[in-house]
C-alpha cells in the first residue's frame, strides 16, 4: 500500500512555483497577485482564507485579503467584485464560501469576469471544463488529478466510481475522470440515493469519496488493490485538541488501508493539494495561460 503524501507534494508544488516566479521577477515580469474577499467570521472560511495569504507568501505571490462584515448587502458586494474585475493589478480573485443567507451565492460567482476566476466555480469555465477546453479548473478536482498523476496511479481504462454530486467536487470530478486527456476512465457516480452503491464500489479500481460522511467508506466495500482517494473534511469534536475538534475522512482507513493499492490520508491528502491548485491557478492567471 502507498500512502499518498498530500502534504509533501504540496510543499514540492508550492516551491515549484515559487521557482518560476522569482525567475518571471527577475526578468521584469510582474509579480502575480492574487485577492481574496472574506465576508463574516465563520470558523473554516477564516482558516482556509488565513491559509490561502500563508500560500501566497510561500509562492512569492502578492496577496490582497478584502474583509467584510455579514450584513454587506449584495449590492455592496457586487460592487467589490466589479472593482477587482477592473482592477488591472489583481491577476485572480476569489469570493469565500458560504455567503450569508441574504447573498445569492451564485449571483456572486457569476458576476466575477471568467479570466480572474481561480476558483473555476464561473459556468464559462466549468462549461469549458466540461468539454475539455482550456479553463481554471476548480481546486479539489484538480489536485486530485495531479495527486493520481505525481503518485502514477494507473486510471486509463479503469472503473472510478465518485461518491458525491456537488458542483464543486463530485460533477467536475466525473468530468474530468472520464475525459481522455485527464482520467480516461470509466466513471460512476453515486449519492445518497443510488440503490446499487456498494456494489458499484466493489467492482472499482479506483474510489473517490466525497459526500462529507465520516467513515462511510468501509473495507467490505473496497475491491483489493483499489486506489482510494478521501475527500472528506467532517469536522468532529474532540475535546483532547486545542481546537476542539478534528477532521473526519469519509474512509474507514483504518481497516481500508491495507487492502489498498494507493491511499490519502486526512489530514494530509488532498486537502493541502487544494490551496497550492488554487496557486496553480493564479500563476496560469498572471501568465494569462488560458485567456487575454
Ligand atoms: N469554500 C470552501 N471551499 C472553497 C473554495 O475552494 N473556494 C471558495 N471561494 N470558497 C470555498
């Protein structure tokens, strides 16, 4: 069984592109910039905003955090979105998720201008993702994508089967698995509702678990030397950590591990892949890799 180290590959990516801007800094080119805005106090958008500015500083990016209470009107926030759309020295933005009730969320999403669109949640670039153009792909997806690819695990021809439907993971995810120039697998994907879910999970070569259960993935539904990647990021009280609580995989792994041919733990699997794809793609954003 290999253990996929996340966290090691990150730190291996993150210096990768911190290679390449000083290198675009030294020869006069600009150095890329990234902003974030952050509306309310909610406990994980803090810390993945906080990681995300660390992350920047880490790839030698500039990196603008535009904090807002929770009763900015949508209006307000539009507004904000339209001035970094125009905002020339702003590469890439994103707009932390969840949004206060009173906010459309996807109003939000659709008014960044597609070509600053790190996140990839803009339907021009999930639309283009979907077809195989070139685009921002969103984060978790594309981390996963380059965890599978670093790790060498073989998915042509082979059974992925996606636990989970949401925009940001379990679509794009079963896009991109089936896609010739990415997975070039045979793809399922299973929910809450479908009736056959262990059996589809038996017969796959490769299962990533996404749909926020702790545990849920046990080893009587695992085929030996299946490839499991665990997205689950539940947290769990635990009144033994300074925080209170701790992070849940959606994978028994304790008793799946060794049955597996390659495995993510959490914390320290995919998670960390995910702020360095966000990087990723502010550095294509400031080279303008995809659009003009
Ligand atoms: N909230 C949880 N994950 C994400 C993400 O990838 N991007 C944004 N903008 N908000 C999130």
């Amino acid at each position: 069984m290999v253990l996929i180290d996340g966290k090691a590959t990150a730190a291996q990516i993150k210096a990768e592109i911190k290679e390449e801007v000083d290198r675009i800094v030294s020869n006069g080119g600009k150095r890329p910039h990234l902003a974030a805005i952050l509306v309310g106090h909610d406990g994980g958008s803090e810390t993945y905003v906080k990681n995300k500015v660390l992350a920047c500083e880490a790839c030698g990016f500039q990196s603008t955090l535009i904090r807002f209470e929770d009763d900015i009107t949508e209006e307000a926030l539009l507004a904000e979105v339209d001035r970094l759309n125009c905002d020339e020295s702003v590469d890439g933005f994103i707009v932390q998720l969840p949004l206060p009730k009173h906010i459309s969320e996807q109003k939000v999403i659709e008014a960044i201008d597609y070509r600053k669109d790190v996140d990839g949640f803009h339907p021009i670039n999930v639309g283009r993702m979907a077809i195989g153009l070139p685009c921002y792909v969103s984060a978790t997806p594309k981390g996963i994508l380059e965890l599978l690819r670093r790790y060498n695990v073989p998915t042509s021809g082979r059974k992925c089967v996606i636990l989970g439907r949401s925009n940001i993971v379990g679509k794009p995810m079963a896009q991109l698995m089936m896609q010739k120039q990415y997975g070039d697998s045979t793809v399922t994907v299973c929910h809450s509702r479908s009736a056959t879910l262990k059996k589809e999970c038996q017969e796959a070569d490769i299962i990533i678990a996404a749909i926020g259960k702790p545990g849920f993935l046990t080893a009587d539904m695992v085929k030996p030397g299946a490839a499991i990647i665990d997205v689950g990021t539940t947290r769990v009280p635990d009144p033994s950590r300074k925080s209170g609580f701790r992070l849940s995989g959606d994978v028994d792994f304790e008793h799946v591990a060794p049955l597996c041919s390659f495995i993510t733990p959490v914390p320290g699997g995919v998670g960390p892949m995910t702020i360095c794809m966000l990087m990723q793609n502010t550095l294509s954003a400031a080279k303008k890799e995809f659009y003009r």
